[in-house]
C-alpha cells in the first residue's frame, strides 16, 4: 500500500510539473526553418566550407604576383659596402678612386627604399595544387548540403516521436480513466460482497501499472521536446506540442537506387578527385619553375629620402633536381592516399546499397505489421466491449477483464509505434534516395 502512495505522488508531482511547464505549439515546417537557421551541426559546416574556400583563395598565388616593400638604413666603414653605397645614391667623386680612402673608408649611412614584385610564370605542381583545394571546397559545400538533409531527416524523426509521445499519453490517460472507474466499479461490487478482496487489489494494482506507464510516457513527451530544442539550438526547452497528430503519411518513395549525385557521394567522388590532383602534383614537383622577378629601388643618405633610384627586372627557371629523396617519398604517400580514397568510395556505395536494402525490407515489413496491429487493435477493442459489459452484469471474471483492458492499451501503443516504423522507413528511404 505505500508503494502505491508513493507512485500516486509522483505521478501527480510530475502532472503538475508538465502543466506549469510553458507549451508552445509548433508545425513540422516551423521546426525545419529553425533548424535550418539555428543548428549548431550546420553552422559548423558551414565553417568548414568557408575555410575550404578560403584554402583555394590561398591558391591564387599561383597567378597573381608577390608585392613587397621595405625601408632599410645602414650606417658602414667596410670598404666593399661604403663604395658601393655612394654608388647606388650616385654621389661618387674622383676623389673617392683614392686607394687610401677606398681601404679606409669614413663612415657612409645608407637608406634604401624597395619595391619588389615576383610573378610566378610557370608552376605546374601549384595548378595541381589549385585544382586539389577546388575539389575540396567543393566537396565541403556538398557536405554541408548532405548535412541539412540529415538534419531534415531528424526532424522528421524527432517531430513523430513527439506526435508518438502525445499519442502513448492520450492512449494512457484513458487506459488510466477506465482503471480507477472499473476500481469504483469494484469498490461497490466489494461493498456488495460480489467480489473477493483479492480481486479489489488486482484492481488497484493495475490503476498503479497504468500510473506508472503513464508517468513515463509524460517523461518521454519532455524529452522529445528537449530534443527538438537541442536542434532548434533553443536554450529556453519550453514544452512543445506538435499542431497534429501521428498519422499513416505517404511519402514519395517510389522503386529507387541509391544515386552517384546524392551529394555526400559525390562530396566523397570531389575527394578522391582532389587526392588525384595532389598526386599529380607532387610528381609535377621534379619539373621547374619558370617566374619573372623585378624590383625599383631609392638610395639617398638620409632617411625617407630618395634622390638617386634604379631598377631591376629578369627571369628566373629554378629547377630542385634532388631533395634527398623527400619528393620521392611524398609521390608515394599522395598515390597511397589516392588508392584509400577510392577504396574508400567503393566502400561507402556498398555501404549505401546495403542500408537501402535494410531500409526497403523494413518498409515491408512496417507495412505488413501495420495491416496486423490494426486488426489486433479493432479485436481488441470489441474485446474489452464485450468484457465491459459482462463485468458489469456480473457475468465476466475481474482478472479477465483486466486482462482485456491491458490488452487493448497495449494494442492501442503498438498500433501508434508500428505508425511511427511506417513513416520512419518511409522517410528514410526517401533520405537515403535523395539526390
């Protein structure tokens, strides 16, 4: 008897906590517009595309020129660097030919201003390299496509086991009203001497089953909400209540294969391509390079200065004949990582047909286990009519009637989860032939 006190008070402390609880409706479509704006998975992607970007930004070197510029003061007496700092601010006299004042020189202060440009020309290894981040940021933006997917996906899901939730509660709350009312049925019965005090207990613990049952179908309605929120990024975990009910949907899920354009394939084909690209580039890095160079220049004696002034342009065709064998080694692991790229694609389409072949038996079979719980539940039903009324004429037994009170609660819930199965395969296959 206290075990039941105690489960009364906690059903009704938890009651009283949901109903002070703020309660925001909210449509499937308001929570994916919110999870589209908000989502912290899909913020994270988004900084990782933008990062990818920025990393092909970063290969523009390639075409555009290296500008720089620079101020330098020097104060000198070496013999070297004194004679040809008077040359370079033009101020030579004959005077300064003296053999004596060219190996003892006064001391000579230099300032020089700098502009340097450096236009690479031909770089094969870097064009390859320009090609590989391209692969990559491309790849990046199909991830965070196949990420709000996902995330659509997961909506769907989390938004029918609210509507599934709500539905176990409505299911238990009656379940819940017919308990206490075949108790007060008992009760009397009792009083009346028609039923044995074992019969009244089974009665009250079965009010105390369904307290139970229903205690923790309210917990799973909080934490189906939770969930909502957590996707919404919504801190304020209000208790939202879907605007309709769990129902048979029917989604667009004709007979499809898993696509090469369902974009975290061809997110994983774009990185294959780009290890592809670094490979070639790394065997590009035996070959030389070919870039033009110049720079103008100001000398003067003081600073900020620039009375004397000179320029140099060329080209140069550098070429790394040998690295101790360093590139020889990097060619290798890029052509590693090529082959584990592809491998890896394989893999993952394999992988792909076999969850949408996993997908398509479970659609079967939630659709076969829909047609049987609907029977069970309409048997079940004029089960527990018929009990009804023949307990109450005192012509059915209480522990049968318990038995077809529990058994239709019970159909009632597996009719509502087998709903959820339904619709969830459903929406799965649909994710998983999207494209």
């Amino acid at each position: 008897m206290k075990n039941i006190y105690l489960s009364v008070f906690s059903f009704l402390l938890l009651s009283i906590s949901i109903q002070a609880q703020e309660q925001v409706s909210i449509t499937k479509t308001e929570v994916l517009t919110k999870v589209s704006e908000n989502n912290m998975s899909i913020k994270i992607s988004e900084e990782e595309f933008k990062q990818a970007k920025a990393d092909y930004s970063q290969t523009n070197a390639i075409f555009l020129p290296n500008i720089s510029a620079s101020h330098t003061g020097i104060a000198t007496t070496n013999p070297l660097m004194a004679f040809g700092s008077k040359l370079n601010q033009e101020i030579l006299t004959q005077n300064d030919f003296n053999p004596a004042l060219l190996n003892n020189p006064s001391q000579i202060e230099n300032y020089t201003t700098k502009f340097e440009i450096l236009q690479p020309l031909i770089n094969l290894d870097g064009i390859y390299q320009r090609k590989a981040a391209k692969s990559k940021m491309e790849a990046m933006s199909l991830k965070t496509e196949r990420t709000q997917d996902y995330l659509a996906f997961e909506v769907e899901k989390a938004y029918m086991q609210l509507q599934l939730a709500y539905k176990a509660v409505a299911v238990l709350e009656k379940a819940h009203e017919a308990a206490n009312a075949n108790k007060e049925l008992a009760d009397n019965s009792f009083k009346q001497g028609y039923l044995q005090r074992a019969d009244v207990l089974n009665v009250e613990v079965r009010v105390t089953e369904v307290q139970n049952q229903l205690q923790a179908a309210k917990s799973n309605v909080q934490n189906a909400s939770n969930y909502l929120s957590f996707l919404m990024n919504d801190e304020s975990y209000v208790l939202y209540t879907p605007t309709d009910s769990l129902t048979v949907a029917t989604f667009n899920v004709a007979d499809k294969s898993i696509s090469e354009n369902r974009s975290d394939i061809k997110a994983m084909q774009l990185a294959t391509n780009a290890y592809e690209a670094m490979n070639k580039a790394d065997r590009m890095a035996f070959l030389p390079r070919l870039n033009a160079f110049g720079s103008y220049e100001l000398h003067d004696d003081q600073i900020f200065q620039g009375d004397a002034n000179g320029y140099l342009f060329g080209a140069q065709l550098s070429w790394d004949i040998f690295q101790g064998s360093k590139r020889f080694g990097k060619a290798k692991k890029s052509k590693s990582e090529l082959e584990q790229s592809k491998l890896e694609y394989t893999q993952y389409v394999s992988q792909s047909n076999l969850e949408l072949n996993k997908a398509k038996r479970a659609f079967l079979d939630a659709d076969n286990k829909l047609k049987l719980t609907t029977l069970a539940l309409e048997q079940s039903e004029e089960s527990l009519r018929i009990r009804t009324n023949r307990f109450k004429e005192g012509l059915e037994k209480t522990s049968d009637l318990l038995m077809a009170e529990t058994q239709y609660a019970q159909k009632q819930l597996e009719y509502y989860q087998t709903i959820f199965e339904y619709n969830y395969a459903q929406a799965y296959l649909q994710f998983l032939t999207k494209e």
